[in-house]
C-alpha cells in the first residue's frame, strides 16, 4: 500500500486558500455581487484579494462543477443564469430532499431556534416600511427552511441542499418586486412553524410540500415573465 505523503506547511497553505478563494468566490454570487451572467475575471479577483491565480482558478472549477459557473471554451466563465426551467428542476428536488429532511429530523429543531423566529415575527409586524418588511420575510424565508437545510449530522445531504442555494439571489430579486408573493409566502412560513410548534408532524410535512410547490409556480412564472419587470 503506497504511504500518504505528510501535508507540508506549504501544501496546508496553498490548500487553505483554495477554500477561502471558494467560499469567496461563491459568495460573492449568492449575494448578487457577482449578478447572473456576469464575467467571472480571475486575474481581477486575484489581485483584489490579493491571492495567486491557482486558488481562483481552483475556485472556479469547482463552483463549476456544483453549477454556481459556466465554463466557455476561450472565454471568461459566466455566473449561471437560471431559466424557468432551472427554477422548477431546482424546487421539485427541494420538494423531495426538503420534505425527507423535516421528517427526518423533526426532534432536533432546537427551541431556541424556533424561539428566534418568533421574534424575527414580531420584528415583521413591527415593520415601518414595505421594505423593511421584505427584507425581514425574506430572511424569516431561509432561517426557517435552514431547521431543516443543515443536519449537523448528515454531511452528505447538507452539501446537496446547501448547493442547491444557488437560486437565492434571482428569487430574492424575483420577490422584491412582488410585495404580494412574499406575503403568501410569509403566511406559509407562519403555517409551518406553528405546525412545527404544535408537534404536528403531517401536517407541517405537507404545508412544507404545498409551499415549495406554489413557489415553484408563482417564481418560474415570473422568470418567463422578464424576470418580473
């Protein structure tokens, strides 16, 4: 059996910065720093962040493998533009991996953490401004789904949800321009929790299901629609 060769402090370091330069890099787009279909420059990003090329082009590569970027032959990759179809591939897998997750781990949604939304609530209601208001949904929109998006346990099924976050930024762009989507959808949430709250199990399971598959509709709609402008 071949020996694995011992890490060197040089090879730790090299390592390291791919992964900063990965995390970085990713985001960068799920923030919406870096917008759908914009040129990724990886010289650019070396210089900023003041890293060598390799760990940028490392990055690259493997946000292109999860889907985060599209690799063109002779030309600068492309943060990937997500189409209606995308939209409605991505939220029938959450439907599937979303529901299996809740039920999975239904007795280790911390307290605390529910506790946290219901606050996070009762900043919404205090809301003064329609955006504020947005803002606060929104957030209330991905705490809610991480209950069950982040099993500390299951690295495997983790890594599938997490990325599947790449459509965070056009939903949220989608939704800031539809104050009337955001609120069914709050409704939603407010109906998970407190089925979750309750105990209810079903019932939560298939609100969860009934959200996903709504939101599909109302976003890949809109996606067809211009992005809804």
């Amino acid at each position: 059996m071949q020996k694995v060769k011992k890490m060197t402090h040089a090879t730790k370091r090299k390592a390291d910065l791919a992964e900063q330069a990965f995390e970085r890099l990713k985001a960068a787009i799920l923030t919406g720093e870096l917008a759908e279909g914009e040129q990724v420059r990886e010289t650019r990003l070396a210089k900023e962040w003041e890293i060598g090329i390799t760990p940028v082009r490392e990055a690259v590569r493997r946000l292109a493998a999860i889907g985060y970027l599209v690799l063109n032959p002779n030309h600068a990759p492309i943060v990937r533009q997500l189409s209606a179809d995308d939209i409605r591939k991505i939220y029938r897998i959450r439907e599937q991996l979303e529901c299996f997750a809740l039920n999975e781990y239904w007795n280790q949604i911390p307290s605390e953490t529910l506790s946290g939304l219901d606050k996070l609530i009762e900043q919404i209601e205090r809301a003064k401004t329609t955006r504020v208001r947005i803002r606060k949904q929104l957030k209330l929109d991905s705490q809610l789904h991480d209950l069950w998006c982040s099993p500390k346990d299951n690295s495997w099924l983790n890594q599938i949800l997490e990325n599947l976050i790449i459509y965070r930024p056009n939903v949220s762009r989608l939704l800031e321009l539809h104050p009337e989507h955001v609120e069914t959808a709050y409704k939603q949430h407010q109906g998970i929790l407190i089925a979750i709250k309750s105990g209810k199990r079903a019932a939560a399971s298939r609100l969860l299901r009934e959200h996903i598959q709504q939101s599909s509709e109302i976003l890949s709609q809109l996606s067809e629609s211009g992005l809804g402008s």
